[in-house]
C-alpha cells in the first residue's frame, strides 16, 4: 500500500545521519519495491510537501532539508486522515508486519497536536479482517518468508498447490508480491518463464542457499501488468449466451465479478445475457447451482456440458428422490432449464 511506503521512507530518511543522502537504490531495497518506484515515491514526498531535496551526480541522492527531523507538517490534516483510514494503528495492529506498526506509532508521535486527534480517530473508524470465512487459504503464514526472499534476493524451493490437486514443488526466483482484489501474489521467474503464484496456495517454503537470479530491466509494476493482462484474457476466453429467471441476476452477477451482461427483459420477466469465461465447460459449471433460474441458449458445448452435469447429479442421487416420491420419473430439459409458461 502507498501510504505505508510514503511513511517508511520518510523515516528511513530520518534514520540517516546529518548530510547523508539516500539513493533511490537503497531505498528500493529497504521497501522491498523497484527502483523506479522507490524514486516515485520520495518524488511523491517532495511534492506532498515534506521538506526532502535530490541532488543529482556521483555521490548524490536524497535528504531531508538541513538534515533535521520532521514533524511531517508536510501532510495536510485530510492526507493524514485518509492515510490512517487505510493504515491506521488500529487496524494495523493486527494484520499489518511489525515495521508498519512502528511506522505507525511513530509516525503518531511526530504529528503536531492539532492534527494528532484527527489520526487517531481515523485509525479507530475502520478494521481490516483478512480472514478467509471458507478456510481455504491462510496468506499469512507464508508471507513473511515470501517478502524475505523477494528483499534479499534468495531463490526458493516452493510447494504449491492448485485448487484440487496435491502440491508440487519448483524452483523460483522471487521477484515481488503483488497484491489484486485484497490477494496476495508472489511474481516469479521460472523455468517456464514469469509466474504468478497466489500466496495462499503456497504449501510451502524453502530456501536453497543460492542467490535470486534478477531478470536485467526487471520493472515490477511493468511485469504485473502483463501477468495480470494474461491472467484476465483467460478469464474471459469464452462468451455464453442464456436466459436468467427474474431474481436470478444477483446470484449471476457474484458468480461472474463483472463479466456478464445484460439486454433488455423480455415480457416474461426472463432477460437475456452474455457471461465470460475460460471456456464455455466451465461457464457451464459455474451456472449448474441455478438450475432452472437459467437456461444456456449457445454455444452447444456449454448446453452439452450442463445436460451432462444434469444427468451425473441424477444419477448419484436418484430421480425419485429428486421427485419426492418413490418410483416417479423426472423429465427435465437437456438445458438444463424450464421454459416458463
């Protein structure tokens, strides 16, 4: 989070000694971030207000004005309120690493009076809650040694485990955490090239003894984008076309996180729509909880993957039992839907 770099930089340059100046460098190392982005950041700084100067050539970098500490009177009373909404001690105090509690705490103390009460009562308006209510991933106990090896540069021998199947160990080169809808990402190179790893998939975590091999140029920000770019293009691979029962559209729209569309409701009340997916298979999958609130219109393979879905479900449990009496057939659709009436 930006705010939580802003505050760790201005206090690892209130950390050096009268005169000496930080690279952007250095800091990119002490914030686990690239280079590119260390420099954005003390530009941000600069521009908020906060008395920090460049000097540029051999033996140049990055101070505070007069080497002196600040009291971060830089930041206006709404900056600091918005800062501590998103990172205040509060909520951090549970979830964030022990630096960001510090920086926190210290950053409290350094506040003038008159704005030190709006923080707190910004730090108290909010909570962070990273728990997973399904139990099916805990990022945290992985974290740590993630960001370790990405910092120092360690390569790292991981298990990691796919929804479904047994974890497999690989080798990787760290290269930063990306962080995507609140999930955190381990970005690596492989021997199949740049990977994305969710951190809650990860088994486990090993450190080989060998130094993290850097890809030249390496930009994080840059390779996320591409990485994210790939990832999105999968999603959306395949467009089925369907009917969904008046109701049905909000159970619809949480299945899809945005990738599905709508025309104009017909006089049955049923409307027509578009959803994306990796394939029409899996689009199909994802809609066979609905039942008869939706019917697939094309393409065939994903009308033939929820008739086939219909006919398993059938055939584990019974169409008697489905029925609610025994020994009564049930006919139902190949769509896997009702036309209404």
């Amino acid at each position: 989070m930006r705010a939580d770099r802003l505050v760790a930089a201005l206090l690892f340059l209130q950390t050096r000694p009268a005169g000496a100046r930080v690279t952007a460098a250095e800091l990119a190392v002490e914030l686990g971030v690239s280079e590119r982005t260390a420099r954005r950041d003390l530009e941000a700084l600069a521009s908020a207000g906060v008395p920090v100067y460049s000097q540029p050539g051999q033996g140049g970098g990055w101070a505070l004005v007069g080497g002196a500490r600040t009291d971060l009177t830089g930041l206006t009373a709404p900056e600091i309120r918005a800062l501590f909404l998103l990172t205040g001690p509060d909520s951090a105090a549970a979830n964030a690493n022990p630096r960001v509690r510090t920086a926190l705490r210290k950053l409290v103390r350094a506040l003038p009076a008159p704005l030190r009460e709006g923080a707190e009562a910004a730090a108290r308006a909010g909570v962070a809650d990273r728990t997973d209510w399904t139990g099916a991933e805990a990022e945290e106990d992985r974290l740590a040694p993630l960001q370790r090896a990405v910092v120092e540069g360690r390569e790292l021998r991981i298990g990691y485990a796919r929804p479904g199947r047994e974890p497999r160990e690989r080798t990787v080169q760290p290269l930063g955490i990306a962080v995507k809808s609140g999930v955190r990402y381990l970005v690596a190179d492989t021997e199949d090239g740049l990977r994305t790893f969710r951190v809650g998939r990860v088994a486990s975590v090993a450190e080989t003894g060998a130094p993290a091999v850097r890809p030249e140029g390496f930009d994080l920000p840059t390779a996320w984008r591409a990485l994210a770019g790939r990832m999105e293009d999968r999603m959306v691979a395949a467009t089925v076309r369907g009917r969904a029962a008046p109701g049905a559209e909000g159970v619809l729209e949480g299945l899809f996180d945005g990738r599905i569309r709508y025309g104009a409701r017909a006089r049955d009340g049923w409307a027509p729509f578009e959803a994306d997916g990796p394939s029409p298979e899996a689009v199909a999958a994802r809609l066979a909880g609905l039942g008869a609130r939706v019917e697939l219109l094309d393409p065939p393979e994903a009308r033939t993957a929820l008739a086939r879905i219909g006919a398993e479900l059938t055939a584990l449990y019974g169409e008697s039992e489905a029925a609610g009496t025994p020994g009564a057939p049930v006919r139902a659709r190949a769509s896997g839907a009702t036309r209404p009436g």
